[in-house]
C-alpha cells in the first residue's frame, strides 16, 4: 500500500509543534516547587506570631531539594528564621514581614561585629553556610527597632548572610532602626538589585565578600548608606579575607549622618577592586569616604569612581589615621603593619552641586603616603577646594569648579601632575604622627558605629 505523502509545509508546521511540545514538557519539568507560607499555617494577620509557620516551610523547601517559599499579601509577625540551601523567599504584593519585639525570638550566636565575632542576636532572616538563596519583591521586611538597637551583645540585623555563594536580594523594601539592615559576611556572588532601604543606621555591610553587586538601589540611612569591611585589628587581618570585586552601579544613596559609601573604618584584611559608578550621592559628611585608624593595618587598592553626581555634602574624604568606631578596644596589629596603606585611587567624570568640600585628603600617614590618587574631570561648584597630604604619583586634570573660598588646591608633601599653582597646606588640626594617633586608638567610649 502505497505511503501518503505529507506535504512539507505541514511537516515543519509538526516539528515545530513537537519542539514547543518538548520545550514546554521541559519547562514544567524543571519549575521550581513552590511552598506557600499560609499553606504551612501562618495567619498574615499581624497579630498572630507566625515564626513557626514560616520556618516549617523554610525547611520543607530545602530539604526538598530547594524552590520557592511565597509569602503572599497580609502582614506577617515573626521572630528570627533561617533560610535553607537552594531557597528564594518570594514577598508577592502587599506582604509585609514585620520583626517582633521579643528578644527571645532572636537565638544567641556568633555573628560579625564592628570587625570582630562575639556573641549577637541572630538575624530576622538569616541565611547561614547556604548556596544560591534569596529573597525578591515586591513585599517588605521591617525589622524591630527594639531587638535591632544593643551593641554589647549586638542587636539583630534584618538580613544576614554567612558564609553564603550565589545570594540575591532583589525588588523589595527593607526598614530598620538600630542596627545594620543588611550584612553579607564572607560571601561569594552577591546580588542586590532594586532594593529600596529605610534606616537609622548603615544600609548595606558588605564584610569580607567577593563578588558583589549593588544595582540600582535606592537607600537612604541615618548612617553609611554602603560600607565596606574586612575585619578589625589583629583579629581581620590574621583571618585575611579582604572585600574585593565590588561593584555599585546606578544607586541613589543619601546619608543623613555619615556617608554614602563608606571603605572602612574596620578593613583590616584590605579592600581592593571596588567600582562605584552611575550614582547620586547625598550626604551630611562626604560622598565616598575611606577611613581607617593606625592600628588596623590593611590595604585598600583599585578603587574607582566614575559617572557621579554629588548633590550635597563633600565629595571625597581619605582619613587613615584616626577615623572610625572605637567603643571597643581596636585589638591594634603588632610592628609597622600597623599603619593602613592605600593605592591606585581614581575617580573621573563627577559633578558636583554646593558641594560643602570638594576633596579631603590630608589624614594619611607619613610613613606610608597614599600610592596613586587620580582625579579627572570633575565638575560643578563647591564651598572649599581640594586639600591633598602625604601623596605620590597624583594626577589632577579637567577640573572645573566654581564657587570656592580659599585656595582651590592645597598640599603639602604631594608629588604627580597637575599640582601647578597649588598653595601649601597648612595642617591646623591636631598631630597625625604614629605616636599620637596609636594612643588614639586605645579603648574609648565613643557610642557611634559607622562615623568619622
């Protein structure tokens, strides 16, 4: 019997339809399971305390081999939980996690502190030694002010991180008053994109991680809206992870107290490769501030800003001597690695708006003179110009900006290019010698965390 023939046409138009069929029997196949927290119990009322609820479905999904836990609208209240391996939590709209109040709620543990581990109350959210996790909008996580404010022993954060590979935060509203609200410690492949944070202290920690990115995240804090770390004194540069290969990209960041990207003042084990760029910074002190204290040792490397609009406060401040956090004793590292060091520092394309001060850039020491500042085109109008101390290989060029009282660029002890014209510095405030600013970093009772 002879075989029918099908026409051609009609035989694409079938492979076609197998391959959508085959793409699509794939595609279901390899959907990510789904666990929903209200299925698990939890009321969304507010009211009710659902920390019980919420930790069974944390726990089913990764011990299921990893998916989603939704959170869907209703005002969820809860205690610390703990994220599994291979978990998103997906916050739908209208969800709000709120913290609660109960100290008790917030398990005791060894957590990451101004540098140093000492005891803490664990996270609302913790994610602790865990692969490919996160949290995505578009809900909210509002952490307690009340279990958040401590410092000895340190209260709870909103998010936590530890020793995590592949984190993403992503498309969601964090707020937080009294502590940190959110703190990547000795992390791999971080992500935390469109995340809008609220806040009385510093809004991103970056501590000891590799391989982060910040994109497009709109924070505004009453302390360092972004601060790098890498541990303190003699305890972070024994341990030697160093933050590096950080990048900040399209962010709006406004410091009411302090900083919009803080380096420091805890970076003992260094921070090198950080790229800031795209960004609108706002602050009561300066824009980007690296800061540290003789004592801590480290070295902050390749650093580079690019594409930056500063639309109050300074622009750039580089205070290696006496700056940061000392309500605790600085545990200072032994010999001459004492003193922090800095090199290859380059910021270009910048515009600045009634900037307070363009650049500070005196409090560096000596014995080890900052290696490398380049600045390139920078414009706009500010209050006071540029002072520059202890500095080799400067490059100054395409700077355009009006406005300023006094010298436009002062230096003492500077060499490089584009320093013609400069008037001589003249240090007014107290001595920056090796001596004076060791004794400074002895026990003290100064309560801020993340200022100057």
């Amino acid at each position: 019997m002879p075989r029918t023939r099908v026409p051609r046409y009609r035989r694409v138009r079938l492979a076609i339809l197998v391959v959508a069929t085959l793409v699509g029997v794939h595609a279901a196949a390899a959907a990510e399971p789904s666990f929903n927290v209200k299925s698990f119990g939890a009321a969304g009322d507010g009211a009710t305390k659902d920390t019980v609820a919420f930790q069974h479905a944390l726990d089913t999904c990764a011990i299921s081999g990893g998916g989603e836990v939704v959170v869907p609208a209703g005002t969820y209240l809860i205690g610390s939980v703990q994220v599994g391996a291979r978990t998103l939590v997906r916050l739908d709209k209208d969800s709000r996690i709120t913290g609660s109040a109960d100290p008790a709620d917030y398990p005791m543990m060894d957590v990451r502190w101004e540098g140093r581990w000492q005891p803490g109350r664990r996270a609302l959210v913790y994610f602790g030694s865990v692969d490919h996790v996160g949290v995505v909008g578009p809900g909210t996580i509002e952490g307690n002010p009340a279990v958040a404010a401590p410092q000895n022993p340190r209260g709870a954060v909103v998010l936590e991180a530890i020793h995590c590979n592949d984190v993403r935060w992503e498309g969601f509203t964090v707020t937080q008053g009294g502590n940190w609200a959110t703190h990547p410690t000795y992390c791999t492949g971080v992500l935390v994109k469109n995340v809008t944070i609220r806040g009385g202290r510093d809004g991103i920690d970056v501590d000891s991680c590799s391989g982060v990115r910040i994109d497009n995240c709109d924070i505004d804090t009453g302390d360092d809206c972004i601060s790098l770390k890498s541990g303190r004194g003699a305890d972070g540069a024994r341990v030697g992870k160093p933050a590096e290969d950080v990048t900040i990209t399209g962010c709006t960041l406004r410091g009411r107290s302090f900083a919009c990207v803080g380096i420091g003042s805890e970076i003992s084990a260094g921070v090198r490769r950080v790229r800031i760029e795209h960004c609108k910074l706002t602050s009561r002190t300066f824009g980007i501030y690296l800061k540290s204290r003789i004592g801590r040792a480290g070295v902050s490397e390749d650093i580079t800003g690019d594409d930056l609009d500063v639309l109050a406060g300074g622009f750039l401040k580089i205070n290696l001597v006496g700056a940061g956090n000392t309500n605790t004793y600085d545990d200072p590292v032994a010999g001459d690695l004492v003193i922090p060091a800095a090199r290859n520092l380059r910021f270009s394309n910048v515009r600045v708006t009634g900037a307070t001060k363009l650049v500070d850039a005196t409090d560096i020491p000596p014995e080890k003179p900052l290696d490398g500042l380049t600045l390139t085109d920078i414009t706009g109008t500010a209050a006071k110009g540029m002072t520059l101390r202890n500095i080799t290989h400067a490059e100054l060029s395409g700077i355009n900006v009006t406005g300023m009282t006094g010298a436009p660029l002062a230096i003492d002890n500077v060499t490089g290019t584009g320093l013609e014209g400069a008037a001589k510095f003249v240090p007014t405030t107290r001595t920056t010698t090796r001596a004076a600013a060791t004794r400074r970093a002895s026990p003290a009772t100064r309560p801020d965390a993340g200022g100057p």
